[in-house]
C-alpha cells in the first residue's frame, strides 16, 4: 500500500477522536539550480541523502514518501504542534545544505506544515493547505518552516492566477 492510501485510511480512523497528527512538506529549494550547477549526479546524490537525513529526524511509525522530484512529505500520528514545532528547529538545522562554485551558493531544505484536526480532515485540503505553508516558508527565506494560517490563502492564488 502506497503512502497516500496510508494516510487517507489513518484520516478516516482518526474521525471524532481527541488525536492530533501533521502533514509535513519538505522542499529541498534551489534544487533544479543545484542539478543544472552541479549535474544530475549530485542532485540525485542530495535526494539520497536528504531522504536518509529526514527518515532519521522521525518515528518508525511516521509516514515519509517523495512526492516530486524535490519535495516529500511526512505524515506524523499523534504529535502535538509544539512538537512538530521543535522537531522542524531541528531538521532545518541539519538539513541546510549549502554547496558552492564560487558563483552559486545553494542552501537547500524549506518546510510548510499543517496540524490534525485544526486544520481539517480531509487529505486533499490538508495537502493543498501545506503546500501554501511551504509556499509562504520560501518567501520568508531559505531554511525556514511555516505552519498553515489561513490568511495565507491568497498570496498563493494571486500567484498562480499570473502564470
């Protein structure tokens, strides 16, 4: 079973109780730049690694899938937002990664996470309202994490109505 049907299933579970769990989206930023600087080889190489790093940071029990080519997410069961909070101190700590050729320098690793029931229940929402939190944590710089608010809403749509 792949990990989205994991979580939807655990969503359904989780219906009516006092549990709390996050949805934790990970964007090794500048990535695209760090294979066209450096080669496939490399990128391949900080997905690797990066993966190994974040599979470290979590419980056996948490789900960690990639999702794209630079993104993952991670599925925590009962965690507390302050926990989430401190656990993300951490990762960003570690996983900045930077790498320089003299003209480029490459940090990598952004984060945008949402909190179980708080805000909502149902996996595609949760989905959509991380991905708006990873959003936002790239605007506010390179190794930083957000939590979803909702007045983050439109900066997001306003965006993509330009493309």
């Amino acid at each position: 079973q792949t990990a989205i049907p994991r979580i939807k299933s655990y969503l359904a579970d989780m219906e009516g109780g006092e549990e709390t769990a996050a949805i934790i989206m990970f964007d090794l930023d500048n990535f695209k730049l760090a294979n066209d600087v450096f080669g496939h080889a490399y990128g391949d190489e900080m997905i690797c690694k990066n993966a190994g790093k974040l599979k470290g940071f979590f419980r056996s029990d948490d789900i960690l899938c990639r999702i794209g080519g630079d993104e993952f997410l991670i599925f925590c069961r009962r965690i507390r937002d302050t926990d989430v909070h401190a656990k993300l101190e951490k990762v960003m700590e570690s996983m900045v990664t930077v790498r320089s050729d003299g003209k480029h320098e490459i940090v990598f690793s952004v984060s945008g996470y949402v909190m179980i029931p708080e805000q909502g229940m149902e996996f595609d929402v949760l989905y959509r309202k991380a991905d708006v939190a990873l959003f936002n944590a790239k605007m506010n710089g390179k190794g930083s994490f957000r939590k979803y608010e909702s007045d983050m809403k439109e900066i997001r749509y306003e965006l993509a109505k330009d493309k």
